[in-house]
C-alpha cells in the first residue's frame, strides 16, 4: 500500500534500522525492488529523479509505481521525487500521486550550483507548507555532496554544519534531512580509502529529532566492477562507501539510505555478461531478465544488511 515517507522513516528511526530508497527509471527496476521487498518483507521507498521522470515522460513511471502498489497491498510502498529542484518539481510529482517529494535547496535551480542558506530555507518551506496540506512528505538537503552536487567552479564539499542543520529543521518543518558527512553520488567516491565524518553525524543526531537521509551511499562492490570490467566495461578506482560504514551510520541515526548507482552496475554487469557470453541472443527479455534478477538480488542483501528485511 502507499504510504507517505514520515510514516516509513519515523518508525525506521524507533526501531533503529535503515530504509534504503532505491531509484528507478523502467518497469525492470520496480519490479526487482518489489521482488526483494516481498522476499524480505520489507518497507521500500521507489525513488524517481527529474531526470527519471522526463526521461518516462513522467506518466509512465508514475504508473509503474502504481503497479507496484496494486501488485503489492501488504508491503508499504514510498512513491519518492528524488532531487526536486523547485516548487514546481515538486507539484509536478504530488500531481502524479507521490507521497513524498525531496526539495534540494542545497543547490539552485541548475541542480549544480551551491545555493545560499536563505534560499534554501525559502524554497524548502515553499514545498513544505505545499506538500502538508496534501499528506506528502518532505526531505530537505543542508550541506554539499561531492559528484554532481559540486558547487560550480568551487568543486568543494560543505559538510554539514550541524547547529545550521538544527536551526534549518526548526525554521522549515522538514520530515526528514538529507545531511553532507563525507560521501557524493556516482562510482567514484574517495580517492583513497572510504572516509565518512561519523562525529559530524553524532552532532547532527543529537540535535535534531527528525529521521537522517543519506545521499551517495551506493557500496560499489568490487564484485559488480569487476564484473562490468570483465566483459568489456571501463570502470577503472570505482570506489563506494563500505556496507560496514553504512551500518555504522544506521546505528549512529541514518533511517534513509539513497542507493542508485549499485542498482546501475548490477543491471550493466549483467547485460553485458549476456552480450559477451550469448552475441547471437537479441530478444530483450534475455538480458533484461536476468539484468532483473541481478537487481533483485543485490537489493536483498541490502535489504537484510541495512536491517529492513522482516519490518513490512
Ligand atoms: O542523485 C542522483 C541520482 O543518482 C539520480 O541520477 O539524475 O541521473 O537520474 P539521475
Ligand atoms: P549513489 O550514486 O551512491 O547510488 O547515490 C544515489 C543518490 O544519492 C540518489 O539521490
Ligand atoms: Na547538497
Ligand atoms: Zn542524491
């Protein structure tokens, strides 16, 4: 059933588990995260961004999403706009019939460009005070991811400053905040070894009391790269943040786990195996098949290590 982002998150938070938000842009993805909920008896949140959206013409995925529900009545289900940019994105998704919606004020309008803190609070509390008189969750961002969220020319990551954090949460009403402790979206993570500002997040926890999402924290198992790599990709120090890192964050108040490109890699790695192993198949199914299977088992896993599995 369709449920709205507060009601997942707040009783993740209770009980102390992580909830991952897994994106999605075909019929493919729904349905290998569904599998996995409906394996695990799981909560799940099904993420879509504005790029998701227009690249499916928008009705398209928000009818999938539906699919999803009607298929699945018993799992609560989280239709999510991941990175709404806009008040207008957002009014976009809630028309569709999200039940929850992401503003990232962190960031102007170009999706790229760090914005400044009053423009964040503005435009947060105009997707608030819209999305509540509807029932629709909201997720707000304060700080800079590395990757895409690289502020223009400045290429610097902001961690999240946590008095700011608590001051934001007061002044906006957000049912949940995305925070900056180290990690960016995409294969290539850390130069080095994986490094996440764990003190930050304990300040962060302590002083606000809403549930913590967390962006980029796709795992990028060397398994899933070596894969890709072995039949004909190109993914040389793909590095992601260590599933051990993830739970010490679910433990320290993470409840909103942001996963993506994982999802990427399971799909590539296994068409390409397809396209290695069997050139002469050209049915889709073939390799969408067993591209969903692949799905459908990483999120299992992930599903029981972030301690979701048996909370549906
Ligand atoms: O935060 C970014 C997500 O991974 C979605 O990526 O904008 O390419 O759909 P996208
Ligand atoms: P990854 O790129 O680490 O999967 O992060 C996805 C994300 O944060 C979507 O909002
Ligand atoms: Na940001
Ligand atoms: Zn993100």
């Amino acid at each position: 059933a369709l449920v709205s982002g507060k009601q997942i998150l707040e009783e993740a938070k209770k009980k102390g588990y992580g909830v991952g938000a897994y994106n999605v842009n075909n019929m493919e993805q729904i349905q290998a995260i569904m599998a996995a909920a409906k394996e695990t008896q799981s909560p799940v949140i099904i993420q879509a961004s504005r790029g998701a959206l227009k690249y499916s013409n928008f009705t398209y995925l928000g009818y999938l999403m539906k699919a999803a529900i009607i298929e699945n009545p018993d799992i609560p289900i989280v239709m999510h706009l991941d990175h709404g940019n806009s008040l207008e994105s957002a009014i976009k998704a809630i028309d569709l019939g999200f039940s929850s919606v992401m503003i990232d004020g962190s960031l102007l309008e170009d999706g790229k460009t760090a914005s400044t803190y009053d423009y964040n609070i503005k435009v947060t509390r105009s997707v608030v005070e819209y999305a509540h008189a509807r029932g629709v969750s909201v997720e707000a961002e304060i700080g800079t991811l590395g990757g895409i969220e690289d502020g223009v020319g400045s290429g610097k990551i902001h961690l999240t400053d946590p008095k700011e954090a608590e001051r934001f949460v007061n002044e906006t009403d957000v049912d949940s905040l995305a925070i900056a402790i180290g990690t960016s979206h995409g294969a290539y993570k850390f130069k080095g070894a994986a490094n996440l500002a764990f003190d930050v997040l304990k300040e962060i926890r302590a002083l606000i009391d809403i549930p913590i999402v967390l962006h980029g924290a796709s795992s990028v198992p060397k398994e899933l790269t070596g894969e890709v790599n072995k039949y004909g990709g190109k993914m040389p120090g793909a590095t992601g943040v260590p599933m051990s890192n993830l739970q010490e964050a679910i433990k320290l108040g993470v409840s909103k786990i942001n996963v993506d490109t994982d999802g990427r890699l399971a799909l590539t790695a296994a068409i390409r195996k397809v396209f290695t192993e069997s050139p002469e198949k050209f049915d889709p199914r073939d390799y969408l098949g067993p591209a969903r299977t692949a799905l459908t088992n990483l999120i299992i896993t992930k599903m029981k290590d972030f301690g979701t599995a048996g909370h549906a």
